[in-house]
C-alpha cells in the first residue's frame, strides 16, 4: 500500500462541496451587508433632507414670526402717535378703541407662542393688516378733524379780529357820541339875562314901595330872562343862590332850600330851586320873591344855575337906615 502527500482525485472531489458553500454564504452575506450599508445610507440621507426641511421651515417660520413682530410694532408705532390727539379728537376716536384692543391682544397672543404655526402667523398677518387699515382710517379722520380744528382757529381768530374792530369801533362811536351829547347838554344850557333883583317895603293895602335900606325891606323880588337856541322843549330846574352879606348861603324853609352838584364846584346849597317850562329858541321870564325875615346892611349876591352851570349873577346893596328912615 502506498502513501503520497499530494491529494488525489477522490479527495478533491469530497472537499469540493463545502468550500463552494462557505463562499456562498460569504458571498450572501456581503451581499446583505452592502445592500444594509446602501439602506442605511439612503435612510440617513432621507433623514438629513428630512432634519433641512424641518430647519428650513423653522428658520422661515421665525423669519416670518420676526417680520410679523416688527409690523406690528410698527403699528403700535403709529398707534401710539394717535395718542397725542387733543381731548376733543379723543372722544370721538372713541368708538375704535375697544376694537383695537382686542385686536392687539390676539396678534400678541400668537407672537408670544414659542412654537407658532404658520397658520396662527398667517393669521396674524391678517389681523396686523386690519389693524393698519383701522389706523390710517383713524389717522384720516384726526387728519380731518385737525384741518377742521385749524379753520375753526382760524374763523375764530378772524371772529375775534372783527369783534374787536366793532368793539374798537363802538368805543369811537360811543366815545363820539358821548361827547357829541355832552356838547350837545353844554350847549343846551340855558343863559340868563336881564337879572333885576328889587327890594320893597310892602305897604298895608298890598303895594310894594322899592327901598334900599335895609331895615326897610320886606323881600327881595328876583326876576331874569332865560332862553337857548337848541334846548329841548320842556321842563328844566333853575337854581337860585342868594347869599348874604356875611359871605353864606341863605336858606329859606319855604322856598324847600337845599343843595345841588355843580360841574365844576362839586355840591352847593341853594335858596330857591325853581322849575321853569321852556320852548327852544323863546325867551322865558322868571320871577320869585324871596323874604328871609330880616335884611341886614350890606350888599346880597344872587347866583343863577341850570344844568350845573353858573348861568347868571347879579348884586343888590342894601344901605343901612335912619330912625325916622
């Protein structure tokens, strides 16, 4: 029997089939292994398009949450100027505040959401549009209500300007009328001309007998003429001083002696106040008598005044008188 290293035919034929199938296994399994290796980079690949979307959507979904926030602080921008409107456009900007308000709630609401929706963004954008559309119609009508408050000013001021020149005027014409009426009274003081001032002695039958001594003399008769060219007809009072020898005014109870204002010598008591009808341009004679009681020696001075003014004046010397006199 012989032995020999090398193998023979019936020895390759036996280990043949167990090394075809290791390699076929091998082979499956490198198959598998690639064929993972290809799932698993398909797979990864769809997961990093899938992680780009997603933060791609996010970094829109922020850049459109940023842009939304800087609208509508720019509308809280312009909303906030309406707020130095004066008081009486406030109140009639009333009526949109309410909706305003909620309406900024809401779009705060969906800004203040960490994870915003695109559809509650979307939502907020519509809301921001309305409430810029209810600003410049606000911003509208105060655009109004200020160009109305600038022409009421204006027709104020010129109100104020005209009243003024009225006011202006009625001064001049009330001042010119004034003193076209004190002329007018000055002018239409009367004057007093032939004064006659006549002491008598009254005898027992009633005559009177004209004396100068004073002892003698019973009353003084006064008598003077008075007219003006322009004087309104009728009744004016006449004011007759009488003053005494000593210097004073004589007072008569029965003559209802009292005092008067003068123009320009402030009060003065007067002995007789007469009233007298007149009629313009005609001449008008007044006559009193005026009996005090007693005459003293010395000279009487009689004073006439209408209107305030000194209009006439006159003297009467009464001589002292002998026993026998």
């Amino acid at each position: 029997m012989s032995t020999t290293n090398f193998p023979t035919a019936s020895n390759e034929e036996v280990r043949q089939p167990g090394k075809n199938y290791k390699n076929l296994i091998i082979g499956i399994l490198a198959v598998a292994l690639v064929g993972t290796g290809a799932a698993l980079a398909v797979k990864s690949s769809k997961s990093n398009d899938t992680i780009q979307a997603q933060q791609t959507q996010i970094s829109t979904l922020s850049d459109q949450k940023s842009d939304i926030q800087k609208s509508f602080d720019a509308s809280l921008a312009r909303l906030d100027s309406l707020s130095t409107v004066n008081t009486s456009m406030q109140g009639q900007l009333d009526g949109d505040k309410k909706q305003i308000a909620e309406t900024k709630a809401e779009i705060r609401k969906i800004l203040n959401k960490r994870n915003a929706t695109a559809a509650e963004l979307a939502r907020a954008k519509t809301l921001i549009a309305s409430l810029n559309d209810k600003i410049s119609g606000m911003e509208q009508q105060i655009a109004q209500l200020t160009q109305d408050n600038q022409q009421l000013t204006q027709d104020k001021q010129q109100l104020t300007q005209e009243k003024q020149t009225l006011t202006d005027n009625l001064t001049t014409t009330t001042a010119t009328k004034d003193s076209l009426a004190h002329q007018v009274d000055v002018a239409s003081t009367l004057n007093a001309s032939n004064i006659a001032i006549t002491p008598v002695k009254m005898r027992h039958n009633g005559s009177a007998k004209t004396t100068t001594k004073a002892n003698r003399v019973d009353k003084l008769l006064i008598s003077f003429d008075v007219n003006n060219r322009i004087a309104q007809s009728g009744t004016t009072d006449v004011y007759v001083c009488v003053i005494g020898p000593d210097g004073k005014p004589i007072s008569v109870q029965d003559l209802n002696s009292g005092t008067f204002t003068t123009r320009d010598a402030g009060d003065k008591a007067y002995t007789a106040k007469l009233p007298v009808a007149i009629e313009t341009d005609k001449t008008k004679n007044v006559q009193f008598s005026f009996a005090p009681g007693k005459f003293q020696q010395g000279n009487y001075k009689i004073e006439i005044y209408q209107n305030g003014f000194l209009i006439g004046q006159g003297s009467q010397e009464l001589r002292k008188g002998g026993l026998f006199s």
